[in-house]
C-alpha cells in the first residue's frame, strides 16, 4: 500500500489552506463538515468558485465537476441566466413570509414539465419533500404503512433512514424510534409477485415509494418494465404510487423518469434542479391528493381535517427565480440532451479503459449520470470467461464495494483532478465538453492502473 500511503501525503501537502479551514472546522462544525458525504481524508474540499463544468477549491486546485451540487446543476456552475434572475430578484427583497408571482409561474412551469404534476405544493428540500409525500399518501388513504425497496434512498427523515445501504436490515442512525420499522415494509425491487403478495397481505399499505431510476440513482439499474408492472399492481390495490425524483427529475429527461419511460405516479417528489441549484424542493401529484391541503374551514381549528403543512422559506423568491430560469431552459430539451451526450461518451470511454486493461468491471447509467462497478470477489473473477460475466443485479453488490476500494478511487479521482456526486459515480451537465471528457478519462485510466497496481482492483485472466 506504499502508493495509497505516498497519495495521501502528497494529497495533504497539496492541500495547506484546505488543511487550516478544516482545523477551524474541528472547533465549530458538528461532525467537522455539513454534509455526510462531504468527509474525506485526509483532509476535506473547500470549493471557492465554480464555472461551468468546472471548479476550484481554496489551494486553486481545479477539477472537472461530476459532482454538480450534489446532482443540483443540470446547467453547470454559475449559468448566466440563473444569475441574472438571482440578481433581478435579490434587490426587491430577499423573504417576504408571503406568497409572491414569481410562485405561480415556478408553479406552472413544473406542472407543465412534469406529467404528474396536476397540483404543486413548494418545500425546501429532498427530505422534506418524500417526507410530506408519505404524508399525504396516508392521509389519502386512511392506510398507515407504505412499500419501499431495498437500496432506494429517500433522505434522512426517520421513516426512511433506514435501508439504502447494506445491510439493508440495519438500522440507519442513532436516535430513531425503533418502531418506525413499522412503518413500512421493505423488499428487493425487481420482483413484481412478491409486490402483488404483499399488498394482497397487507391491506394497510397506502404507498409504495421508489427512485425510478434505480437505488442511488440508477447505481442499482431498475427495469422500466418493473415500472410499469408496479403501477398497474398499486392502481389495482389503492395503493399511491410515488416517485422519488429528486435526482432523476429534469434529468433522465426533460420531464424526469416518468417523462422517460411514460409511467405517471400519482405523488412525485422534486428537489434539485426544480430550483435551479437553490434550495428548495416540491411534491406534485393528483388534483384528488393534493385537494387535502385545501382548507376546510377556520385554518386555526380544522388541522385534523387536512394535511397540514408549514415552510418558513417555501418557495422562497430567489429560489423561485431560479427555479423558473433553469425550468424555462429545461423545457427546450436542449439542456437533457447535451448533457445524455456526454454521459454517453464518458460511459463509453471509461468502459473502454476498464476494456483494455482487462479490469473486472463496467461502467454504467441512466441519462446524463454514470457509476462503475468494480469486481473485488476473486472467485467470481476467475470464474468470469469476460467482463460481462462479472455484471450483476444485485443490490448489495452495486451498493457494498469495499469502503476502502471506494475512498481511494475517489482520492485518486480527486489528485488527477476529477470530483464525483458519491460512491464511484457522478453526474453530467449540459456545460460538459468533449474536452472535458478526454481529460476525466485520462485521470481515470491513472486511477485504474494505480488501484491495480495496489491490487484494489481485479483482472480477468
């Protein structure tokens, strides 16, 4: 491990001025950064500006963005038009506590894009949004359970903590209730019986929640058949149907997964690109479901006749302005479309490199994203007469690559200059350039070869 060892030294040297932010950090920051993945070793990035498909941290390293504000940036880093409706807005006042226009036409534009959107309720993230999913879905129904999947990640609200990563029978953190687990029920996706026994069984399921783009944005592909199938089995049994597209939407398409494969939940989730990099989130849905926020009488006193719902910044005006700057460009298609280019050219590329080098692994994705897959199980590589008899479909496969497997490809990624969304994958933008492709293949293959060298990763004989 003498490489690993000298990379991590020549990381810190390289890196002083991130090394004092992280000593402040120590003293001020709860767990020492913002954000879970935002750990790294030896030492933690400090970004000072980003451009395009492009960004610096505080020691004027430069890297090729995959990691897009956590997926947020479909346009890349400081889109011109996105800036300039921040500003145009920002001098009429920053928050008002009151609904404003710029709301309404945020509102329509969604309900526009997104096929299920026939009403829009504004929240202010990912979390907040499957969480009052969930809720609306129960209050629907009358039913007090819902149907999840094994490797899917829906946030870091209790009900869902749990699960997204192997084992997935673990609990997810300190501090939950243990009897949210039941809450719900939770099974490998793929297997459209097993749902229809399930929901023959258990009559008290009111939703059945999924990414559908697959685990950890498509890390786990999923089948658009089994999409397909699920809605049909959850129409049939009163179930609600909800999408967690809080990635994928805008993404996969224009109009999300559903707009991609022609399957229309009854609830979706949103956050991300709905507000143009901001923060800030929505749940759609039905007329039928979202007609529960209405009022019903005295707001006061008819809280147990309604969901009910609070958001001291929903829809905030500078997120609003840039939610309808990114959603006005989304709605050309052209955004979606270069970005899926050059996701497909990196795909091809970086599986090209795994290819000529005979590594046990893929490379793989839906529109405009990609993960890798690395083989580590030496009984599966000597069986394998190919690289594709080392793909699987498994979720605690995709998802249980060895942690340290994982940290240092991401560091080797990050010294060539290369920084990912999570795990081996990332995402595209449309600011993406051949260019950039090239040179993110080349810092690659380096870190390729040095975890073969390390013998990290496999090749076939």
């Amino acid at each position: 491990m003498a490489a690993i060892t000298k990379l991590n030294d020549l990381y810190a040297a390289s890196r002083p001025e991130a090394i004092k932010y992280f000593r402040r950090a120590e003293k001020v920051l709860a767990g020492k950064v913002g954000h879970d993945l935002r750990h790294f070793m030896p030492v933690p990035l400090y970004v000072t500006h980003g451009r395009g498909s492009r960004k610096w941290d505080v020691d004027g390293h430069e890297y090729i963005d995959f990691n897009l504000g956590n997926g947020a940036l479909l346009l890349g880093h400081a889109d011109s038009d996105i800036e300039a409706a921040i500003v145009r807005v920002v001098g009429r006042g920053t928050h008002f506590g009151q609904d404003h226009p710029d709301q309404i036409e945020w509102a329509e534009l969604i309900q526009k894009i997104v096929p299920s959107a026939e009403r829009v309720r504004f929240v202010n993230s990912g979390t907040e949004a499957t969480l009052l999913a969930l809720r609306l879905a129960r209050a629907f129904t009358g039913r007090g359970k819902f149907l999840r999947f094994e490797g899917h990640f829906h946030g870091w609200h209790d009900d869902v903590i749990h699960g997204f990563n192997p084992p997935f029978d673990a609990d997810g953190s300190l501090g939950v209730p243990p009897d949210v687990w039941k809450h719900f029920e939770m099974i490998p996706d793929g297997d459209l019986n097993r749902v229809e026994d399930l929901l023959v069984r258990d009559r008290d399921i009111a939703a059945a929640i999924l990414e559908p783009s697959g685990g950890s944005w498509g890390r786990v592909p999923l089948d658009a058949a089994f999409l397909r199938g699920l809605r049909e089995i959850t129409a049939r049994h009163g179930v609600q149907l909800i999408f967690d597209e809080v990635l994928t939407g805008f993404r996969m398409s224009a109009g999300g997964a559903q707009g991609l494969y022609g399957v229309t939940p009854d609830l979706s989730s949103l956050a991300k690109i709905v507000a143009g990099g901001m923060p800030g989130g929505a749940v759609v849905g039905r007329a039928e479901i979202m007609r529960l926020f209405d009022l019903t009488g005295d707001p006061k006193h008819d809280r147990h006749e309604r969901v009910t719902h609070q958001g001291t910044f929903n829809a905030a005006p500078l997120s609003a302005a840039a939610g309808i700057a990114a959603l006005k460009k989304v709605l050309t298609g052209e955004p979606n479309r270069k970005a899926a280019e050059m996701a497909d050219r990196l795909r091809t590329r970086w599986d090209d490199v795994l290819e000529r080098y005979s590594i046990a692994g893929y490379v793989y994705g839906p529109p405009t994203m990609f993960h890798v897959y690395l083989e580590t199980d030496p009984r599966r590589v000597s069986a394998a007469g190919s690289r594709a008899d080392v793909h699987t479909s498994e979720a605690s496969r995709l998802k249980g690559m060895p942690g340290k497997l994982v940290a240092d490809y991401q560091r080797w990624l990050r010294h060539h200059g290369v920084d990912l969304l999570s795990g081996t994958g990332g995402v595209l933008s449309n600011a993406h350039t051949e260019a950039d492709i090239d040179q993110a293949t080349e810092a690659f293959e380096k870190t390729v070869l040095a975890l073969r060298d390390e013998k990290q990763v496999l090749t076939l004989q």
